[in-house]
C-alpha cells in the first residue's frame, strides 16, 4: 500500500508499505479521506512526535473515514463505513489500509456521503469539549462566549454555542478568510489578529459592558492565547482549555490573575476514551441531520502522493482553510 509517514521531524514523505493485518478484535479499513489535525502539525514540526512511532505508516493520521475490508468482529462486517477514532498519538490514517481495534471505529449513517461525515471526528472532540464546559453553572446559555481560534475546531464551536443560545460569540482567529465564515456561521463579532495583542479582549469587555464572557474556549494552542482567555472570562467565569500546548514541558500561565478572578478551568482530554464514543456518535448525527455545516471543512484537499505538501499547507493555517484534507486512491476512484 501506499502510505505517507514521517521520517525524522518536520520532514513528511510518501512511500510504500506491506499491507497490515486485522488481529483479533479488529478491523481492516479501506480509507477514502483523511484530513490534517492541528495536533499532527505539533507531533511532525514542533516537538511533540513519538520516536517509536516515526517511520510508521500513516502516522499521525487520526481523522479518516472508509469502508470495513476485512474484520474479525461480527459488530463490523466487511462493507461497512466507517469513521476512525484513533487516539491521537497512535493515528495511522493518512494510509491506503489500516487495522484498528473495533474499539476505535463508527459505523457511518447511510445516504450520506462518506467524505461529508470526515469532519465528524473534529466535530466529536467539540461536542465532547462541550460536555464539560457547560456543566459548570455559571455559563449562562444565554450570555457571552468567547472563541480563540477559527480553525475547524473553532467553527464548530461557534455553531455549537450558538445552537446552546448563547446570544453573544465573539470569534478571534489570525485569518481574515476563517474569520468570514465564523461571521458567516453565526458569530456576532470577530477580531482578527493574535488573541494576546489585538483588540480581542477590548471586543469581548465591549460587547458585555465590562463583565467579560460567561466561557471562553482557547481552541488555538498557545500562551498568549491562554493569557488572553484569562482577560476575556468574566470574573467566575469558566475556561475551556481545548488548543493543544504549544510545546513540550512546563509553559507560562497567569495563574495569579486566574486565582484573582476565580475562574474554573477545564482542560479537555480523551475524547476517543468516552464509553461508547458517544460524542462522535452524536457529531455523525449532527451531520447527517444538517443540523452542523461542514462545507467550509472540505474545500481543501490534496492527493496522498501530495501529502507533504498538505501538511505544509496545514502549518500555514490552511492559507485560510479551515481543514486541510488528504484524498486516499479509494476517495478518488
């Protein structure tokens, strides 16, 4: 099979690769399309690869959709579509085959489109992230949000917090094309520019006279991301800390001026982990219901022979894309 794989840090190549096997418990998933998580950009340029897993086929692919070729489980019988739920660091998807352990799959709604339930795994992470961020008490439904960073995680988000009847959603991203579709899903202010040193945190204050946002989700993954979140939550207001660290080991956070406005923070972990994949379950239905669009996640796509230059183009924030995505030789048959 063709697969792409990383051979050293912050390089990307595309080779071929003896097809693996289902063992006991798994599947073989013939895969259509992949896309690229802002985690997999950490793992190959930033640091946070694991060396046992460089050289792998298809790592560290984790978002991918296909079709059951082989299966020693009757839960998953061959021809059956599939979304992948890897966990992040053990992903194999940007690779024609992958064996997964059932534990791991969805099985796909009929009628739609398998390239169309792709975002479903992104979306999950969300609705999961959610959970979590609006058992706290004091988010009002109908109050102030606040999202730090408009890539695929940040629009859905968006929709998301909308549909909860948050009335007001301010979305902040460094893109002036990713913020047009946080305006164009719904978000009532935008900012453009890094969260730390733009008028984010001005915009979100101005838009609730003073009192700051009732949550604020940093979906971007860096300090002054998270400096600012700090700024824009009102006081006893909630964090949800959903963006990925911006490097490996210890980083700085205002812990003094969060302990000063007594803010509960929620750092969002696991997803693929939650009995029953319930929150991809959920996102699939969303989809399929129409009730989350995902247009704006499937503009981009490149070849899997291209991949390298996917994955370049998902270092440079899509240039605009709000998901970069891989077609595999079956996706484009």
């Amino acid at each position: 099979m063709r697969a792409a794989f990383v051979p050293t840090p912050g390089r990307v190549e595309v080779g071929e690769f003896p097809t693996p096997a289902a063992g006991a418990g798994e599947v073989l998933v013939e895969l259509a399309h992949a896309s690229v998580c802002g985690s997999d950009i950490r793992k190959v340029f930033d640091g946070f690869h694991d060396p046992e897993w460089l050289g792998t086929p298809g790592w560290p692919g984790h978002e991918g959709v296909g079709v059951v070729v082989d299966s020693h489980t009757p839960a998953f019988p061959p021809g059956t579509g599939v979304l992948t739920v890897l966990p992040g660091r053990s992903g194999r998807c940007f690779a024609e085959y992958v064996a997964i352990d059932a534990a791991h799959v969805v099985p796909l709604p009929e009628g739609v489109p398998a390239q169309r339930l792709l975002p479903a795994q992104q979306l999950g992470t969300t609705v999961f992230a959610l959970k979590r961020f609006l058992r706290h008490p004091g988010t009002r439904g109908d109050g102030c949000a606040a999202v730090i960073g408009a890539g695929s995680s940040g629009l859905f988000f968006v929709q998301q917090l909308l549909r909860r009847g948050f009335t007001t959603v301010v979305a902040c991203d460094l893109n002036a094309d990713r913020l047009r579709e946080a305006a164009r899903l719904g978000a009532t202010h935008t900012v453009l520019g890094p969260a730390g040193t733009s008028p984010f945190v001005a915009q979100v204050l101005d838009a609730t006279d003073g009192r700051g946002a009732d949550l604020v989700v940093e979906a971007a993954g860096g300090d002054d991301c998270r400096r600012a979140a700090v700024e824009a939550a009102r006081d006893a207001g909630m964090l949800g800390l959903f963006g990925y660290p911006q490097r490996p080991g210890d980083a700085p956070f205002p812990v003094d001026r969060a302990f000063r406005k007594r803010l509960t923070m929620e750092w969002v972990n696991g997803a693929q982990s939650e009995p029953g994949l319930a929150s991809f379950r959920t996102a699939l239905d969303l989809i399929a219901r129409g009730e989350i669009e995902v247009d704006h996640c499937l503009r981009t796509a490149y070849p899997l022979e291209d991949a390298p230059a996917a994955f370049a183009a998902a270092r440079a924030q899509g240039h605009g894309a709000a998901k970069v995505n891989v077609v595999l030789p079956a996706g484009a048959a």
